[in-house]
C-alpha cells in the first residue's frame, strides 16, 4: 500500500509534467558527477531541467 509521502510525490510529478510538451526519460547510471553537472548547466540555458527519481 502506498504511503502518504509516495502518494504526494507522484502528484506533484504528474502537475509538474502535465504542461510540458516533451519528456525525455535517460539512464544516468555510468556518467561522472561532473557529465551531470555539465548536462544540468546546458540544460538551464534552454530552460530545462534533469532530475533523478527513484523508481519506488
């Protein structure tokens, strides 16, 4: 059974993602922390973003 906690988290990624018109899903697994860094940079300056979630 889901927790309040899980439950709240899977709202809050579907309003954030119901207003987007792309989504792209990656495997982070195998990048150095600064490859994310670097992604995470060129990402803000086409006002994007890269967030990792754990698949619970």
């Amino acid at each position: 059974m889901p927790t309040q906690a899980k439950i709240q988290e899977v709202e809050s990624l579907k309003a954030r993602l119901a207003g987007v018109k792309t989504a792209v899903l990656t495997e982070y697994r195998g990048l150095t922390v600064q490859q994310l860094s670097d992604l995470r940079k060129q990402l803000r300056t086409v006002a994007a973003e890269y967030k990792v979630l754990k698949n619970r």
